[in-house]
C-alpha cells in the first residue's frame, strides 16, 4: 500500500516547490536536508507532523545549515531550524505546536546526551574534537560516531590525562 500525504501537507509541499525553485523536493523514507544536494526528501507521511517537518527541513535550507563540527551546534542548528519553522508556518497557514518541537528536540537533546556520557563512569564528558570526547570526572577518552541517524557507538581511547 502506498502512503499518501494529507491534501493539506500537498498543497503546501506545491507552494514551496514553487516559492523555492533552487530547492529540490524528493520523495525519500525520512525527512531530511541534504546540503549537498540542496535537496530536501520528505517522507510521504500521512499525519499532521508531516507539514511542520517539510517546514523545519525547509528550514535548515534557508538558513544555510551545510555542517557541524560541535554536537552541541548541531542543537543549537535545530533549534534555529525550527524557530525558523514557525515563521515560514505563519507564512503558510500552518501552526507548528510547541509540543511538536519539543519533542523532535528532545531526540536531539538525548542524542547529545548520550553521546557525552561517560563510558567509564557515566559522568558527562565534554567534547575535545569532532568525534572525540574526554570525561570532566575520571579523563577517560572515547570517540564516537556521527549516529544521527543510526545506533550510537562509543569506542575508548588511550586514556592519558
């Protein structure tokens, strides 16, 4: 069975095509901004949350998000993204509920969460380089990989203080 969008989510994926013609639109299983590509996919989703994530993904376009070398920036990138989500909103006809943003923070939020926990001990760590994190409590050392959109894994490193 094919998935549909909501015939408002269509209408306002057609405006923004038209209103953004140096955007790509694609189909795809998620949404997503792909700077490279300056494509945006989107999941042919049937729910209402659908059309605040073409917005917020819309979003990181226009404001230019390409890449990251701190996670914490990558936060401070989505949340940009989807204030920035909540004008375009306005602009369209659609109100993007605080609820909604929360809790697609909060993925992001936990995400840095986990990434900064100590393997060791479990106190947070700070991050020293992309990738790359040291603990504040016990100065154990751990890489990590990108794992926005796959499984966090942690690996340790020489641990020299």
């Amino acid at each position: 069975m094919d998935a549909t969008i909501m015939p408002s989510t269509n209408l306002l994926l057609t405006k923004l095509k038209a209103d953004f013609p140096a955007i790509q639109f694609k189909p795809g299983e998620s949404f997503l901004w792909s700077p490279s590509e300056r494509t945006l996919y989107y999941s042919p989703l049937d729910n209402e949350d659908s059309a605040a994530l073409l917005l917020h993904e819309l979003s990181h376009g226009l404001l230019g998000h390409n890449d990251y070398r701190h996670d914490i920036t990558l936060v401070a990138m989505e949340r940009s993204a989807w204030n920035r989500a909540v004008e375009l909103g306005s602009e369209y006809g659609h109100t993007i509920s605080d609820e909604v943003i929360e809790n697609h923070l909060d993925t992001y939020r936990d995400w840095l969460h986990a990434r900064s926990t100590c393997p060791n001990c479990s106190a947070n760590g700070h991050q020293t380089e992309q990738y790359a994190y040291k603990c504040l409590a016990c100065g154990h050392k751990w890489r990590v990989n990108e794992a926005r959109i796959c499984a966090l894994r942690r690996y340790h490193l020489n641990n020299n203080k």
